[in-house]
C-alpha cells in the first residue's frame, strides 16, 4: 500500500482456503471509504434455517403453546384471533426466527475459527513427520472447510440473484461482482436536492431530500367530489348476478390460502415483518394456515386488515439517465408476504368474472388476454390498410393533359 493510505487499513487476517479452490490462503484486507454511513437495513428471514428439523420443531411447538391454557393467547383459539393478537403472534414468531438465527451463527463462527486454528496447527507440521490420524483429521477439516464454504456461496448467489448455474458451482468471484453490482446499482451516493438543486452527499443530506421529493410526488391532490361523481355516474350498474357477487365474497377456504401460498414464487424480497412466502410453504400443514385463512377471512367480512398490512418498506431502484436525478429513481413497495397471499386470493377469484365487466378490447391484466395482441392487431391493420391503397393506385387510370 502507498504510506499515504494507511491511515485507511482498518482489519487484516489470514484465512486458509478450501483445497477445492486453492491451495493458498486468503488475505483480507479492510479498508475505510468515503462512503456514506449505511443503516442496519430491515431483519429478513435467512430460508437456509428452514431446512432444519429443530427450527420447524421449535416452530411447531411455539404455535401450540400460544394457544394452550399457559400461553399467551390461551384465552382464545386460531380461528378466534383478532388483528392486534395476530399481529403480536408474528412478532413473536419473528424473534424465535432471529434468536434462532443469530444462535446458529454464533456456532457456525465457533466452529469455523476452531476448523481454521486447528488446520493451520496440522499444517505448520512437516507432512513427513505427520502421524495418520493427523492426516486424517487434517482431511476431515478440509472437508468441512469445504462444506461450509458451499453454503456461504449458495447464500451469496441467492442474494447477487442468480437464476441459473451449474449444480456445485463455485464461481465465487462471478457471485461476488453480481451482487456488489447490485449492490452498486442501489446506492445513493449523491443526489441533487428536488426543490434547491443544491447537491446532497451525507446520509442525513440524501435522506431528507429523498423523503421531500417523495412526499411531494405521492401528496394527493383535492378533486372537488361533484368532478369525481361526474367521472362515475356512466359506470354500469348489475353488471355481476347475485350468484357471482356471492361467489366473489364468500368464506375464504383453507384450501384457496394453501393453492396460493404453493403458487408463490420463492427468493423474493419480503415486506418488513422479513417473513417470506417460503416460511408459509414451510408450514402449511401446521395452525399458522389456519390462522391466516380466519385472519382473510375477518377482513373480508368487517373489510378491516392488521395493522401490519398497513405498512410496506419502499425501495428506491435506479431506471436509466443521471442516477443524481430523483425522477430517475423508481419507488418499489415491498408489501407482507401474508397481506399478498390475501390479495392473491381475492385476485383469483375476480379473475372468474371479470370478463365479463371488461371489455373484449380490454387484452391488459385479464387472465387467458395478452396486451401484445392489441399490438399485434393495430400491425395487422395498418399492413391491410397499405395493401389495399397499393391495390386502388394500381386500378385508377392515369389522366394525362392533352396539348
């Protein structure tokens, strides 16, 4: 390093490689940068822990103690459960699923600083003057290296978003520019302030023009209630029978929340209780289902949902252009996985009936309809419309002026 940059050099180690990688060991060097300060970011479910049997045991457990004579809701039962209590069963699921995770952690670095101090004593040894069963523990914490340095590369390509790849591969350096390009592509690190146009390059700077912009961006506007009327006095009336209004608003089933939550896509972003779709699937066989299903069932019926569905954690993703421009930022809501399992159901339902209030030219956002047919057909037109005006010039005689 040039002596003017030592200042910068805040953490040095030497760790051993997997044998599969290298046979060198690695040297991380840490470095302080100019950066802004970063929060802690919100708590989100590691799904890795989801695969062990003592997690879904603990689970289990929790959710028949709850509602035991002891518990904390034993005064009611998992149909009976209001919005507030619901909420505060999530809670407490979400800090078993923390505690639980942080204690696997403090274990897997225990063990890993016992591997790497135990390979580094073998290895100072001669290999001639090696005894067998030092070879063969020096063998057996290689492979354990081995083991736990897959896992971390299977969380890695998890978070850098890679759909595709070879079963065992250790691309470590791909998965590792994926996800600091990601990463790079999320973050502020300066912007131009949406009213003053003065540049913001602290955190608090960056935060407060962000949150102006948005409040502006997203502070409705005063519609005088006779222009809304006006807007809505064509809308058709009776569209819906009585049979399929009924069907619309019936009990919601075990069975719809279970097609649902089976249906989900894994390895999305979860809303900020850090519960994701796969917890559901994990468990479906469990109360939790049934607790969810009384829960959408309660909403429906009194058309009041938990708070918890109430509040989203919005992110900011870069579209195109100058990244120091707010406009070219755009908002995403990360919404509970529980509240979309709930939107989901209903959506599933209007989709029986909604042909028939929309209509046939309508191709967006109707199931079995594709918005690229409209497209397709206004091509196919404008195709027949010059056919034809070729055709009608090939027929119309040419008059010529005669002298």
């Amino acid at each position: 390093m040039d002596h003017d940059s030592h200042h910068l050099l805040n953490h040095l180690k030497v760790t051993p490689s997997p044998p599969s990688l290298t046979d060198h060991s690695i040297l991380t060097i840490s470095l302080e940068t100019g950066a802004p300060d970063h929060g802690p970011g919100w708590w989100k479910l590691n799904t890795n822990i989801l695969a062990s049997p003592t997690f879904q045991r603990n689970i289990r457990d929790f959710l028949e103690f709850c509602f035991n004579p002891e518990g904390p809701f034993g005064h009611t039962t998992p149909k009976l459960l209001d919005h507030d209590e619901y909420d505060s069963l999530k809670y407490m699921l979400r800090k078993l699923c923390m505690d639980y995770s942080a204690k696997q952690q403090r274990k897997k670095k225990k063990h890993l600083l016992y591997i790497n101090s135990e390979i580094n004593r073998i290895s100072e040894i001669i290999p001639t003057a090696r005894t067998s069963p030092q070879q063969q523990l020096l063998q057996s914490l290689l492979t354990e290296l081995d083991k736990i340095e897959l896992e971390r590369l299977e969380g890695q390509a998890i978070r850098s978003r890679i759909l595709w790849r070879e079963q065992g591969e250790k691309s470590t350096a791909y998965f590792f520019r994926t996800l600091k390009s990601r990463q790079a592509k999320a973050q502020m690190t300066s912007i131009d302030h949406p009213h003053t146009g003065v540049s913001c390059d602290t955190t608090t700077e960056i935060l407060e023009a962000t949150t102006t912009f948005y409040k502006d961006l997203f502070t409705p506007s005063d519609i005088p209630i006779t222009e809304t009327r006006s807007f809505l006095q064509h809308t058709p009336a009776n569209v819906f029978s009585e049979e399929e209004k009924q069907e619309c608003i019936r009990p919601i089933l075990r069975d719809e929340i279970l097609d649902v939550v089976n249906s989900s896509p894994n390895q999305k972003a979860p809303g900020n209780d850090g519960i994701p779709f796969e917890f559901y699937k994990t468990f479906q066989n469990s109360i939790l289902i049934d607790i969810l299903t009384s829960q959408c069932n309660q909403t429906l019926k009194k058309a009041h949902i938990p708070e918890s569905w109430n509040s989203t954690n919005t992110v900011l993703i870069h579209k195109k252009n100058c990244r120091r421009d707010l406009r070219n930022w755009r908002p995403i809501a990360l919404v509970n996985a529980d509240s979309k399992i709930f939107s989901k159901v209903l959506s599933n339902r209007i989709q029986q009936t909604i042909s028939l209030c929309i209509d046939q030219y309508q191709t967006g956002f109707v199931r079995g309809r594709y918005i690229a047919d409209n497209a397709a057909a206004a091509l196919l037109l404008m195709e027949h419309a010059e056919r034809t005006q070729k055709k009608k010039k090939k027929r119309t005689p040419t008059l010529h002026a005669s002298s």
